[in-house]
C-alpha cells in the first residue's frame, strides 16, 4: 500500500538520524558525510528523471497523429499523447559510443538531437547485442527495415507502436539518406552496410530480391544475441499491442502470418495449420531465438545466398514445409516443422491481417474481433497503391500541410440507385453497370477539380465482383467477402498513373485527389472543417438558382446544372478562400469544357486513370478493360480481349 510504503520510508529516515544523535563525533561526522552524499544523488537522479520526462516533445508533424477508424478505435490507448514522454532509450547513433552502456542517458522516441550536434560516425549506428540488448522489453525487439523511399512509411510504423506505449523497437536503414533523416527526427535506427538506392525499388525487381536477402540475414544475426524477434515489412501497421498475444505461445519458435483468405477459425486462436494451404506470409512474423529457429533462419540464408533466382518468401515456404506435422498438442495450434522439431504457429489472419481479410472482407468486423496488425498485401497501384490504402483506413501518418492543400478541396455526395448496388445476380455485367455509373459521376468531379484548381475527395467506391490476378467466380469460394462491398480505390483506378508526373502540355494540369475518408480524419484542421461550401444544383431559371456572389443562406450556393467551364469559373472565383467546396450530385453538374485544346488534354490524361477488372475463368486473357469514357460508345460491353492485337487498353 502507499500509506504503508510512505510510513516504512520516514522511519528509516528518523532511526539513521537517532543513530546519528547516538554516535561519536567521529561517527557522526561520518554519518553526515554519506548522508549528504544520498541526499545529493537522490536530488541528481531525480533531476535527470523529471527532466527526461518533461522535455518538450518533438516539434515534427508526427506530434499530431489520426486516429484509426472507429470500428477499430478502442483498441488503442486512450491518451496517445502521453506516449512521447514515455522515456526509453535511444539506439545506435543517439548518442556518441560511451564504454559503459549502463550510464547511457534516457531519452524518448521522436526527441531529435540538438541540431548543434554534428551527425556520429557511421560506425556508431553498427548493429551489435549491445545496441538490441538497450531496446528490448521483456525481451523481445521489433524490427523492420528499408530505404530512404519507404520513410513515411517508416514514420508510420514506429509512430503507430509508440502509441501503443511500445518503444522496443529499431528500424534498419538500407541507405543513408534514411538512416541521418530517421536519426535527426529520434528515431533508433541502425545501420544495414547495404548501400542501396533510396529510389522505390518495385515488387519482383533484382532490388526487390536484394532487400528479402537482406530480411533473412538480419534474422540471423539477431537471433544469436538471445532475444525474441517480432520482423515487420515496412507495409505495415500494428493496430494494437501484439506482445501480449505472442506470449501466449511461449512454446512456439516461430509464429507466422499468412495469405490466408479463407477462415479456419472464427475467434482470435491461431489459424488450423491443417487448413491454412495459403503461403505464409514473412512481412510479420515473430522468432523465438531457440535452436531450431536458428538451424531455420541459417538454412534459409543459405538457401538465398546460394540462388538469387528464390523469392524469399518462397524459399521459407519451401524449406518451412519440408515437413509439416503432427501437432505439438491438441490444444495449441502449433505443428512440428522444418525439420521435425521447429514448433510452428500460423497467426489468425482475421486480426493479423492481409490487405484482402482487412480491405475487401473485413474479416475483423463481421467476427467482432479486434484486428492487431495489417498489411498491405493483395493490392494494386505498387507502393502508391499502399499508400492510399492505408490512408482510406485512417491509418497512415501524413504530414499537417496533406490536410490543407493549396487551393482547398472539392467533394461530392455520391448517388447510386438502389437496383444498381442491390439487385439481380453479381455477375459481370452488374459489376460493370455499377462501376461505370460510379466512374462517369467521378470524371465529372475530375473535371470540376481541373477547372477550380482544387483537390478532390474521391467518393468512396462500390463493387459487386473481387479483383484477383486470376479466374474467379467472382469472390473467393469459402472467403467472407459481401457484395456488394466497400472496394479499395485500386480495385479501379491506377493510383499511381493519377500520381504520376505527365508534361502539362500533353496532358494538362496535375488533378491532385485524397483518400474517400479524408474529411472524416480527424488530424483534418478546425480551419479547414470551419471553411464549407454546400453547392446544391439546381435547374437554371429557378428561384435564386445561378445567382453569382450570392447565396440563399450561409454556406449554401444553388448552382445551374450543366453549366458549363466559364461559368464555372466566374461563380467560384469569388469562394477561392473556402477550403473544402461539396457539390449536391455529380449527375449533370458539368455541361462540358469551353476550351477544347483544354479537353483534349484532359480526356488525355484522365482516360489512363482506369485501370483492369481480373479474371475470367477459363478465359485467356480472362481481364476486361475499365474505360473512362464508356458512355460514348454505344457497342461497349465488358468483355476480355478476344485476341492480342486486342489487348490493350481503350486509348
């Protein structure tokens, strides 16, 4: 109890001064003496403390973080904020080499050093026991790794476990340019000696294959310093603490995620390694530093250094299964593996999510579990593909100026008639009839957004059918995918084509956009909320309809249907200081462009913006072209190529 511990402690106190009152003069000089000593350290210990944990929190954008979406929110802390205080000590280059690791000072995760500093050596940010030995809790380390191209996701990462109250973690920097920039911003990084471009390297390149070589050399390095290691790909963010879930397997040497799309149990035990046949999945997995975790991760090494031709995750797959069985128990979930002694374990992929059971099937919602981590696995576009959709989650980390775009934004309130979304079977012609209606209403924003110079808001994006990279029925037989459904933005549009840079004068101004859940987000600024626009369309010649620089009441402008570019222009010149400008419908809200050097441009480049429908069975090629401008040809149908002068796309 308080009152008690309290109480023990003043005693103690009187009892050494009644020996000091009792003793000789000699004694009693040597009695002041040490007593001066612990009272002097106790104030210099307690200084350091306060001091570690009042210091001012870091000044960067990551001081400011979203929340995740609702459905999902409980299951973080409730104080975020609180988190930057928590002291925890710096990795490799926070401060210069010192021979005692013990006297290290205490400092928190995002306090960036005095920038009087001179950067350390790059022989500071070595990996070594010592520097794991500083960070671990309970044992365990997390860590990930990548270039100087992955940094925001990076950021998100570490960002994403330091709310969770977890600074047990180091990033490995592959270049440094990454390394100096995660160092400045107090992030415990360490460096790899891999020498490698800080451009995007592309999934599948030699670049690719270099960086998952790179994955299975950092394990086993690691696993001989004795602790447990929880291995993350950059592409993903924990959503609540895994560490107390991993120790409920403190048998299990090596716990596994998966490409599960299928569920073999519909609560939070791990996965029926007798039904999970999908590949594992090594962008999460958590090594316990046993010996045969570590006969694994050398053989697996081995197996990479020996062929550049294996993926990594293949080879692992391979060498994992070489034999597979029987059950360690029949209450665990875990198998023998590897060779026969390897205790393995395949985490749920309803709450240990892939970019297919978190994105398209929401697996966590419909069993009412709470998910701990995705990963943007399953999905199109490349890393930009990524990007945006952990942004249509709420769960990517943008800095403040993502949310006050030049020129402000402009949104719309989607409409779609019940039969198109709900009735009849879903089957391609439903999923193509639904999708275009969408796709008409949104090259009709694009347009607006073009003529205004503004940021548009994607409307969130229905489907009836799955995209895969293969024939299907439709969804995935025995997956818990609904349709219709809430389909990811790449499902339909190249989202890297649209981020693309492309020459002005081919294809006219860039057409910047957000993320369908961008006005929701909650690091969206009160100025921005505050500064609305409601544009309800009306017919022209009605009452108060098209009267320029006025509204019928504050915050509302009736605007003619089919006005066309100059008019455009003319009424919404006058709201340029409105942040975010919402039309009513896009349904005829734009009766074409005046400037037909100016539409040729921008049928140009929007046309590319669409992307492919995948697959059709038994069908070669089984994919159907998406076209932006489908209404205009009165033949179209959706249908896959029919030979390959036909395979391209409809431009």
């Amino acid at each position: 109890m308080v009152g008690g511990g309290g109480g023990g402690a003043s005693s103690s106190w009187r009892n050494a001064y009644q020996e000091i009152a009792n003793s000789k003069p000699l004694f009693v000089a040597i009695y002041a003496t040490v007593f001066l000593g612990i009272v002097f350290s106790s104030l210099y210990v307690f200084s350091a403390v306060y001091s570690a944990n009042s210091s001012s929190s870091s000044t960067s954008w990551l001081s400011s973080p979203p929340s995740i979406p609702r459905s999902i929110e409980n299951t973080r802390h409730a104080d975020q904020s609180s988190n930057f205080s928590k002291p925890t000590t710096l990795g490799a280059g926070s401060l210069p080499p010192t021979s005692n690791p013990q006297i290290m000072q205490i400092k928190p995760i995002w306090e960036s050093p005095p920038r009087n500093t001179r950067f350390p050596p790059l022989k500071t940010f070595r990996l070594t026991k010592q520097l794991v030995q500083q960070r671990v809790k309970d044992n365990v380390i997390i860590v990930t790794f990548g270039n100087y191209a992955f940094m925001d996701f990076i950021l998100s990462w570490v960002k994403h476990l330091t709310d969770l109250g977890l600074s047990n973690l180091l990033v490995g920097a592959m270049d440094t340019k990454l390394l100096e920039a995660l160092y400045w911003k107090g992030v415990p990084v360490f460096d790899m000696g891999s020498h490698m471009s800080t451009a995007d390297v592309g999934w599948g390149s030699p670049t690719f294959h270099k960086m998952g070589r790179e994955k299975v050399i950092l394990i086993d390095a690691i696993l001989p310093y004795g602790v447990e290691l929880l291995m993350c790909d950059t592409d993903m963010v924990w959503l609540k603490d895994p560490l107390p879930y991993l120790a409920r397997y403190p048998e299990a040497d090596v716990l596994t995620s998966s490409d599960q799309v299928v569920p073999t149990v519909v609560d939070d035990s791990l996965d029926l390694w007798q039904q999970a046949g999908a590949a594992y999945n090594i962008g999460i997995f958590h090594w316990r530093p046993t010996e045969s975790s570590k006969k694994l991760a050398r053989e697996w090494k081995e197996m990479l250094l020996a062929d550049d031709k294996i993926w990594d995750q293949n080879g692992f797959n391979d060498i994992v299964r070489r034999q597979l069985g029987p059950s360690v128990d029949g209450d665990s979930g875990l198998v023998y593996a590897f060779d026969g002694n390897l205790k393995l374990g395949v985490l749920p992929a309803s709450i240990f999510c892939s970019g297919h059971t978190y994105f398209v099937q929401a697996m966590y919602q419909q069993l009412r579990l709470e998910p701990y981590a995705v990963h943007t696995t399953f999905q199109y576009a490349g890393t930009e593909g990524k990007r945006h959709r952990l942004r249509e989650a709420m769960v990517f980390y943008d800095p403040p100026e993502y949310y006050d775009a030049p020129g402000g934004f402009v949104s719309f309130k989607p409409s779609i008639p019940k039969s198109m979304l709900l009735d009849g079977e879903h089957n391609l012609e439903t999923h193509f009839s639904l999708i275009n209606y969408q796709i008409k209403q949104i090259r009709t924003a694009l347009a607006i957004a073009s003529l205004l110079k503004r940021t548009l808001v994607m409307p969130p994006l229905w489907c009836r059918l799955d995209r895969l990279w293969f024939g299907h029925p439709g969804v995935l037989v025995g997956s818990m995918t609904r349709q219709p459904f809430l389909c990811p933005l790449d499902h339909v549009f190249e989202v890297n084509t649209m981020l693309k840079e492309q020459p002005e004068e081919e294809f006219g101004p860039a057409i910047n956009f957000r993320e369908y859940s961008f006005l929701d987000n909650p690091s969206l600024p009160r100025h921005v909320k505050e500064s609305w626009l409601d544009v309800q369309l009306c017919q022209e010649g009605a009452e108060d309809c098209g009267a320029p620089n006025k509204t019928s009441r504050p915050g509302i402008l009736r605007f003619p249907k089919r006005s066309n570019e100059d008019m455009f222009k003319t009424t919404f010149s006058s709201f340029k200081d409105v942040k975010v400008i919402q039309f009513s419908s896009m349904q005829d809200a734009f009766g074409g462009f005046t400037d037909k050097r100016r539409e040729e441009k921008f049928r140009n480049r929007v046309k590319r913006y669409v992307g492919i429908w995948c697959c059709v069975e038994n069908h070669n090629p089984g994919h159907i072209y998406y076209d932006m401008y489908w209404d205009e040809k009165s033949d179209w149908k959706p249908m896959p190529p029919q030979s390959a002068e036909d395979d391209h796309p409809p431009w």
